[in-house]
C-alpha cells in the first residue's frame, strides 16, 4: 500500500513540473479590480503555472477549513460520550467495590 502511495504521489509531482513548463509565460496579475486600481495600482507579474498552483493551494486550504468547521460537532460530541463513558466506567468500578462481589458473576457461579 505505501508503494502504491509513492507511486501515485510521484505521478502527481510529474504532473505538476509537466503543467509548470508547459504554462512559464509571464502574466499579469492584478490584486485589485479596475476601479480601484486607479486610487492604489497593485499588480504583479508572475508565471502562469504560478497563478495556478497558488489558485488550487488556496482552494485546498479553504476547502480543508471548511471540512474541519463542518466536523466541529461530531468531535465535540466525541468527547462528550468519552467522558461521560469514563465517568460509568468510574461508577461501575466504584459500585464494585462497594458491593464487594466478583467482577463477573458467571466466573463467581462457576468458581463455587
């Protein structure tokens, strides 16, 4: 399975240095729409395979945090039914205790 990963990740590498010198010619990119470039110009110059990968990075990343902001309740119900599970596990241990019996009553009918 790790080679099949490898194997694939090294696809995807080629994929991305066969898109960059296939896109190396130089754009223009501006930062800001037409009309208010006029109060403050912010433009860059930048390869176009560039544009792109930064394009998909910042796709990815937002799609991430989106995904992470979405599973926010599950984790926290997670933690809720684990904490609740250890505080019956501490129950159960202390109600043995008390009662002074086996920890399994089968076992206890056997053994006599």
């Amino acid at each position: 399975m790790r080679t099949l990963k490898y194997l694939l990740l090294a696809l995807v590498l080629v994929c991305l240095v066969v898109l960059a010198l296939a896109n190396r010619e130089i754009v223009t990119l501006h930062l800001l729409p037409e009309g208010m470039a006029r109060v403050m110009p912010l433009s860059v110059q930048v390869p176009l395979f560039v544009v792109v990968l930064l394009s998909a990075l910042v796709g990815m990343i937002a799609g991430y945090l989106l995904e992470w902001l979405r599973e926010h309740k599950h984790r926290r119900r997670a933690t809720q039914k684990a904490r609740e599970a250890a505080r019956l596990s501490g129950e159960v241990d202390r109600l043995r205790r008390q009662s002074g019996k086996p920890e399994d009553d089968v076992l206890a009918l056997i053994g006599s």
